[in-house]
C-alpha cells in the first residue's frame, strides 16, 4: 500500500516537473543563477544582416530598419546576399571581452527580421544558406567562448516580420511585408521551438536564452509553459529570461531591465516597475542604437556607463552592455574604446563589483552599495557636501577605510546613520569606494 501511494506521488511529481506554472529549477539551474550574479558583467551583440544598411543615415535603432524604413520582405531578402564579414573573428571578440572584465556574452541568434545567424536546418532563412559568407556565427563564437571560460547566451525574438505563420501579426511588422494577410499562429511556434531545439542541441552547454518580442502582442497563445519546458529539459542549467516589461512569468530563470536601472521607467517601457526575487539583468546601448550605426555618435561617456554598472550592481543587478558590430565583422573602434576604459576600471576596483549582491542601503542619489561577507562596499558616485549621511545599517561598524589607499575615514554614528567625512583630495572622478567592515 505505502509502496503504490509512492508510486503516484512520484508519479504525479514527474508530471508537474514538467509544467512551468509549478516551476522549480533544478540544483544546476539554482548554481548557474549564482555564477550569473556573481559575473556581473556581460557584452550584448546585436549582429545581423542589417548591419549592412549601418542604420540608413537615421539615429534610429539600425536593427529595426526593416520596420523603420518599410522594407517588403522580397527587397530585405537582399541583403544576406550582400552580408559578407570576412574580417569577422572570434577569438578577437572574446579577447576584448576578457580584457572589459566582463563574463559572458549575449548575441542575437534571430532578431525581430526572421534572419538566423546560424546554421539552422529549420528554415533556410540563414546565414549559412543565403550568405556569400556561408558560415555559422554562433558555432565559431561558441567555440573561442569555450577557450577562455566565457559564457554565452541567444539571445532569440518570439516576434518575427519574415515568418508567414505569425499571424495574426503584432503591433510591428504590419502591412509592408508582403505576407499573406493569414497564417497558423501554432506552427509558427513550433517553428520557433523547433530553432530552439538547435539552439540548445547544437552548440554544447549555453548560459541561456534571452527572448525578445513578447510585447509585441503580449496577449497572444506564446505557449510559453511549453518552450519554457523544453528548454529546462534539454538543458536544465540554462536560465530564461524575457524581454516582456512585466513581471516574470512561471519558468523564468531572470529578470531583465531594458535601458533602465530596476524599478526605473525613464524608456516608458518598464511601466510595472515589479522587481522580482529571481536574478536581474539589465541592458544599456553605448549611443542610441543596438545594431551597428553608422550616423549615430552620441556615445555615452565612461563615466557614465560605469557608473550605471555601479548602481545596477547596488539593485543586485548585471549590467549587459550593447555593441553591434559592423557588417565586415569588426567591432566599432569606439566601442573597443570604451570597453578596455571599462576593464581599467574593474581591473582596480572589481572587488567591490563581481561576487558581489546588493547592498544594505537600496541605490540613492548620491551611490549605491554592494557586499560581501561582512563588507559592504560604499560607492559614492556625486556628492557635493564634505560627509556623506549612510543611512542606519542593521549591523555594527567596526571600520571605514579607503578602497584606494587603505586609509582609514573619519565617521560619526548619529541617531540618522553613519556620517562619514570625505575629503576632496580623497574622492575619486568616477566612483569613490569606501569599505565599511561590519
Ligand atoms: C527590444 C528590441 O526591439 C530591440 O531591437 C533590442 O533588441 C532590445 C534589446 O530589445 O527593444 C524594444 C522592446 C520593446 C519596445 C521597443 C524596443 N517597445 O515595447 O516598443
């Protein structure tokens, strides 16, 4: 009797383990979501057969110039032909990479164009077949990512402006196109769950998928409790996030955050302003654009980049940082630029940055904290008085000191918090990093 009773229940459990809306991630997925928040840092690559088009002489967003511009799928199907990076190469990618001190990579598999940056056997949309280029990105990527111990993740767009099936269409990539005004919305997602399954099939062990698109139509039949399901079971440690803008969805591994720090809603994307207990990421472009633009040289300075690293690293988040590369396959000079500022940076002062979590005191206008153990790394990121008021913290301080030089700062508790002095000839112009040991 007890035997069949456990019987069922093993039984039973098996078959809820393979629902999301009961999701629980197995001990590979729960470790991966700790290296993930340890890493902190990570490139996101828009790369596709737009780069070609450089972004068509607008600031816009080059990677939407089939949208933009109303491009019919028959002149967009040009452009593979013309896709030919022969300067394009890996082992250079992961070399700059490492040396930004950043650890894992996130690249666009197929963006919102339906193109496929792989060798895909589901639909001959791809760079293998329909490029003079003829060879797969994401295999070479994957490979030099091996080399060096960098993780790398798809990232893949639900929505698609080339597929027939996706139908009915969204809020994009309506009435130009050319396609058929109907279509079996289930076999577009059997196609795009059949991609998927080479994504997760063909390129050894992936950090994960980034999906995109969702809030294209957010109320649609996604099926997401069956892609969700299929990729924890073809392999289990990936982690899953969604571009959506809410709040994440059963099955969901990590949180993401477009352009704006957690809880932020400067885009007007991020209107539910839910930060979820799972792991958070969040993504920013180095001008306004994510694929490669050729018009657009409104860089954002490095200060700035590596202060919202910062203040996303005080919310517990990873800062996925954007660059797209240019169509012979070469990474923008500036953005390499920036990139090695960013590795100078962390190189000094990366302590108080990777294996971190947030901090006690949750980011304020003047910083943001981070910790480890019994440090908490107080980073001061503009202030114009000579102390810093630290709110009250839950623990004891037993030092202030220093990052840079190891001294020693004066503070004072007060019935408010912790006043800590900071002389002018201490700070520093980006960050100045204070170690308070609890
Ligand atoms: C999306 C993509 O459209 C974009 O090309 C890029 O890949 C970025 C990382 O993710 O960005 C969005 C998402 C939603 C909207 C606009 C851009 N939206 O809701 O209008």
């Amino acid at each position: 009797m007890k035997k069949i009773s456990i019987l069922f229940l093993f039984a039973f459990l098996t078959m809820i383990g393979h629902s999301q809306e009961s999701y629980t991630p197995s001990d590979e997925n729960l470790k991966n979501r700790e290296w993930f928040q340890d890493a902190k840092f990570g490139l996101f690559i828009h790369w596709g057969v737009y780069s070609v088009m450089a972004g068509g002489g607008d600031q816009g967003i080059a990677e939407w110039i089939m949208n933009q511009k109303r491009i019919p799928i028959e002149q967009y199907e040009k452009l593979p032909s013309f896709f030919n990076p022969t300067k394009f190469d890996p082992n250079k990618w992961v070399a700059t990479v490492k040396k930004a001190g950043m650890k894992y990579i996130t690249i666009t598999s197929k963006h919102h164009d339906g193109f496929a940056m792989y060798d895909s056997k589901v639909s001959d949309y791809n760079i293998v077949d329909r490029t003079p280029y003829g060879k797969d990105i994401l295999q070479q990527l994957k490979e030099a990512c091996d080399k060096e111990g960098i993780k790398l993740f798809f990232y893949y767009s639900q929505l698609d402006w080339h597929h027939p099936d996706y139908y009915p269409r969204g809020r994009t990539g309506q009435g130009y196109t050319g396609r058929p005004q109907h279509g079996d919305w289930d076999k577009y997602i059997d196609y795009m769950n059949a991609q998927l399954t080479e994504l997760l099939t063909n390129y050894g062990e992936v950090g994960g998928i980034w999906f995109d698109g969702m809030w294209d139509q957010i109320d649609a039949n996604w099926r997401l409790d069956e892609t969700y399901s299929l990729i924890h079971k073809l392999q289990q440690g990936a982690l899953v996030g969604s571009n959506h803008h809410k709040a994440p969805f059963p099955g969901e591994d990590f949180q993401m955050f477009e352009r704006d720090l957690p809880g932020e809603n400067t885009m007007g994307f991020n209107q539910t302003g839910t930060i979820s207990e799972l792991p958070l990421e969040m993504c920013e472009t180095m001008n306004g654009s994510w694929g490669f633009n050729l018009k657009d040289h409104n860089y954002k300075s490095t200060k700035r980049l590596i202060q919202t690293m910062v203040k996303a690293a005080g919310y517990g988040a990873n800062f996925l940082l954007n660059t797209g590369p240019m169509p012979n396959g070469e990474i923008q000079p500036e953005n390499v630029d920036t990139l090695m500022v960013m590795g100078k940076w962390l190189d000094k002062y990366g302590e108080s940055i990777y294996g971190t979590r947030k901090g006690p005191i949750k980011p304020l206008h003047w910083g943001a904290t981070t910790q480890k153990g019994k440090t908490v790394y107080v980073h001061v990121l503009q202030l114009a008085e000579d102390n810093l008021l630290l709110p009250k913290l839950e623990q004891k301080i037993e030092s202030i000191t220093f990052f840079d030089d190891g001294t020693k700062a004066k503070y004072k508790n007060t019935e408010f918090g912790t006043l800590i002095h900071l002389p002018y000839d201490k700070r520093q112009e980006v960050d100045t990093i204070l170690k308070v040991e609890l």
